[in-house]
C-alpha cells in the first residue's frame, strides 16, 4: 500500500474549514435508477415488465410507439434495473427529448442541501423514462398492455397522516407505523396523472451540490383502489436510488467532486457537531450513498480525525495509527451503519473542551492518495 502524500493528507482538513453552507440548489440533472422485484410485482399484481423505454430510446417516437415496439434487448430487460434521466427546469414544450403524447414535465425544485423537506412540498421533480407491462391477455387471446412513466417525483407530508380504506373506518391505515411511509411519492403522466407509488423506507444524504433520495416503491393507496385488493395497499415491489444535482454548483467548486456520491458520518446519532459529556459512551458510525449508473472500481476510503494537531488515520485493521493509510481499497458501494472505533481508543480518556473534527472521504484513485476526484464530510466531537 503505498503512502499518502503531506498535500493529501491536509486537503481534507484544509477543505473542512473553507467550505461554505450552500443553500438555494435548483434540480437541474441526476439519475433515478430503479430495481424491479419480478416475484413480488407478479405475485402481486400479475403484471410483468415487459420493456422499458429510458429517454434516449423514445427520441422520435410517439406514445402509440411504446405499445407496438419493442427498443430493449432481452439482456437489457433481464437486468431487472432502469435509469430514468431527471430533467432539469428547461425541459419545456419545445425541448428536443419529448415525445410526443406524453404530458411529461420539467423539474421545479429549489432546495436547500441542509433541509430537503423544508422545500419538498413546494416543489417537483421530472423523471424520464416509460416502463410497459404485460397484463394476462384477454379470454380471446387478445394481448394486453400496461404503460406508467414519465414521471413526477413530489412530496406531501400528508401521506403519512392516518386515514381509513376507501373511507372504509373499519379499516383503519397508519402509513408511518405499519408501512413506514415517507411522504415521498411518484406520479405517473401517461393517460391519467395517478399516483402510482409511495416511497418507504427512505434514505436522504445532501452534499454542497446535490441530494439522494432511496428507499422501496410501494403501490399507492390510488393504484391498490383502481386496479388491486385491499391488501396490496403498500406492497413493495421496486427499491430505488436517485441523485439531484445542481450542475452549476457542482462546476462552481473549487475541487473537483464525485457525482452522485454521498459519504456520511454521525457521532451517536448527529452530525455536524456533536456535544457530549466526556462520561458519554462515543458511537461513531460511516454511511455512503451511491446513485449513479458509473461504475467507481477502484476507490480509497479514508477515516480520520484530528487531535492537537496531529493526524490519526483508520487503517485497514479499522486501527487508529499516526501512519497515513486507506481504510479501505474497492468499489465504491452503498453501505449504512458501519462502526468506526472511538478516538478515546488511541489517545486515552476524553476531557472537558476538547474539540476533534472526525472526517470521512472517498476518492476514486486507488492509491492511498487522498485526492480529486473525491467527496468528504464530517462531524466535530465537542466534549462539554
């Protein structure tokens, strides 16, 4: 493993304390990329994904088009996973990509990358792509379609209100406590503008340009009332990952950054600062969210914090050591709750006032180099 150098070692510390508070993002590009469960969609609806139009292949089509042609591969279809591009706020009528019959729409939505939800409900996000189902076909043979895409990614914090069934009370729903909805939803704009999915179970990091949302698409209490049984109601039968970005504040940077990369560190449960009392049991714990359809095979991950002065790295046997190394060498992947020992566990008993800014970053060079391109964050422990 080879040595990081004096620069890379002081970029991180040196980024930390320059970096602004950026407000004011606007959607402008990104990836929604969604993974389908064959078993439980069949299971629960018989529907079955029969091709899928990303927004490249429908250039020149018309809607009627999605229903008479076939533009994937089996070998594409067999991947079970698809890319809707996030259109940013020029995608108007006149714009190239369109297709015609489709009521598609541009992205409207202007958040601040310390609070998403304080925006979300003010705004929208468009996602291009159709994605055709095969139904049972007709008694006569007649073969059957089923189209829902182009949609709307929006937000509505009275989805997670409890409600009853069809008005039905003694059927009583409690979308937070029995499903875990999130508010999240998608809204479909073929034909008719329903509600198609709700999101459960999401995951939402930001950074100083962008913001990624995951978590399970179930069917929506809309869907389950058209077409399914009660008991379909917030069946999972999709998980996804997006990433919406600024372009602009991402090319304002002064160091060049990963797209649609997203580490993560908390210090029991916060982030940012964390006070605690030096009685206090310490749990440090990394996440890193990726959501992007680049492959990033050859990664370094690094953890490191800084106390008078001096730099403790994390070294592959998850050891704090004065010697620079990489956490961790490979791909770049999605991961939660990985635990990181306790500063205390190198240099002894934490005492009142001390201030130790904890870090952790990724790079895409695979040479234990912290270097461009990358993405870091971190949390300071401030012993009370």
């Amino acid at each position: 493993m080879s040595i990081a150098s004096q620069a890379g070692l002081t970029a991180l510390y040196g980024l930390f304390l320059i970096s602004p508070s950026v407000s004011g993002l606007e959607v402008s590009s990104g990836e929604f990329i969604q993974t389908v469960n064959p078993t439980a969609l069949e299971n629960s609806s018989t529907f079955i994904v029969n091709d899928f139009f990303d927004e490249q292949s429908m250039i020149g089509l018309v809607k009627n088009d999605l229903t008479e042609s076939r533009v994937l591969t089996a070998e594409q279809l067999a991947s079970n996973t698809f890319i809707y591009a996030l259109h940013g706020s020029d995608f108007n009528a006149d714009h190239p990509n369109r297709t015609a019959g489709i009521n598609s729409f541009a992205s409207q939505f202007t958040f601040d990358s310390t609070d998403i939800l304080q925006s979300a409900a003010t705004g929208r996000i468009g996602l291009g792509g159709v994605m055709r189902f095969d139904l049972p076909a007709r008694d006569d043979g007649t073969p059957r379609f089923f189209i829902m895409g182009d949609w709307t990614l929006e937000y509505d914090n009275t989805r997670t209100e409890d409600y009853n069934f069809n008005n039905n009370p003694n059927s009583p729903v409690k979308p937070v406590a029995e499903h875990n909805v999130s508010g999240w939803f998608l809204r479909n704009h073929i034909d008719f503008p329903v509600i198609g999915y709700d999101v459960l179970n999401q995951t939402i990091f930001s950074n100083s340009d962008s913001f990624y949302l995951s978590g399970d698409l179930a069917w929506s209490p809309e869907l389950v009332q058209a077409f399914f049984p009660e008991s379909e109601l917030y069946r999972p039968t999709s998980s996804f990952v997006m990433c919406a970005q600024d372009d602009v504040a991402l090319a304002e940077q002064t160091a060049m950054q990963i797209p649609c990369v997203f580490p993560n560190i908390t210090l029991n449960g916060q982030s940012d600062t964390a006070h605690l009392n030096a009685s206090e049991s310490i749990n440090l714990t990394v996440d890193l969210g990726v959501a992007t359809s680049t492959a990033y095979p050859n990664a370094d991950y690094f953890v490191a914090f800084v106390y008078q002065d001096t730099f403790y790295w994390l070294n592959s046997n998850f050891e704090w050591s004065t010697s620079p190394a990489a956490a961790y060498q490979g791909r770049l992947v999605d991961f939660r709750n990985i635990a990181i020992p306790s500063p205390a566990s190198i240099i002894g008993p934490l005492n009142s006032g001390m201030s130790i800014p904890i870090y952790f970053g990724v790079d895409t060079t695979q040479n234990s180099t912290f270097d461009e391109p990358y993405r870091f964050t971190s949390v300071t422990l401030q012993v009370n």
